[in-house]
C-alpha cells in the first residue's frame, strides 16, 4: 500500500487546484441530473448521492480549500478513484446504458474525474497536519 501511497504524492496538479475543483464537480453531480432530465431514476438518485460525497470530501478534506479539515487527503484521493471508477462502470451495472443522457454524463464526468485524480499530488497526512499546526500558530 505504500507504493501507491508514494505515487499519489507525485502528481502535477497541486492539491489547492484539485480542491478547487471538488466544489463544481459536487454541483455537477447535484444539478445536472435535473437539468438533463435523467430518465432513469436510479441514474439521478446515484449522482445526488455521489455529489452530496464529493461535497463532503471538498468541504473535509485536510487542504487550503478545505473547510473542516478532518479527512486525510490521501483517504480523499482513494475515494476520488473509487468513486471515478464506480462513474464508469455503473451505468452498465445498474442497468442504465440504454440512456443515452446518463450514460454519457457518467462516462465523461467519471473518465475526466479520474484522470484529475491521477494527476493530483496527494500531500501525506502528515504535511497537512503541520500547514494546519503553523497556520493555528500564525
């Protein structure tokens, strides 16, 4: 485990920019459903369960864009990939593939989280306890 643990400290996207990003993703996992009519109620209700998650890990999440700051971000990032991958498959799963609407939204929103995902330097647990220690301390 600490193999991949070191790997998802050397991405190119700084953590600052992937927590950025967390906020619209939780919106688009919120209100596109809605605004595109997803005819499959399974489809809607598993993007409102998602993008309420997402809301969380964003608002969570031990970063400078984090609000509580409680969730490791290595935690955020193992979630961010479960839950991308989980985008991708479960249209085929749950039985949705057939709308088209949906199909695609999880396709694209999964396939482009993911590689966000990858690319993202998740800094240790450690290093986000410390900027919050001396941050306290300031």
């Amino acid at each position: 485990m600490s193999g991949l643990n070191k790997l998802m400290g050397r991405g190119i996207l700084p953590p600052v920019a992937h927590g950025v990003l967390d906020y619209p993703l939780a919106a688009v996992l919120i209100v596109l459903p809605l605004i595109l009519s997803f005819d499959d109620t399974a489809a809607k209700w598993i993007a409102f369960a998602f993008g309420i998650g997402a809301a969380v890990l964003a608002v969570g999440t031990a970063w400078p864009t984090g609000i509580v700051r409680v969730i490791p971000p290595l935690l955020h990032g193992y979630a961010d990939i479960t839950v991308t991958v989980a985008l991708i498959v479960l249209p085929f799963i749950v039985g949705f593939s057939d709308h088209t609407t949906a199909l695609v939204f999880y396709l694209i929103v999964g396939a482009v989280g993911l590689s966000a995902t990858l690319v993202t330097r998740f800094a240790p647990p450690v290093a986000a306890e410390d900027d919050m220690t001396l941050r306290m301390a300031a």
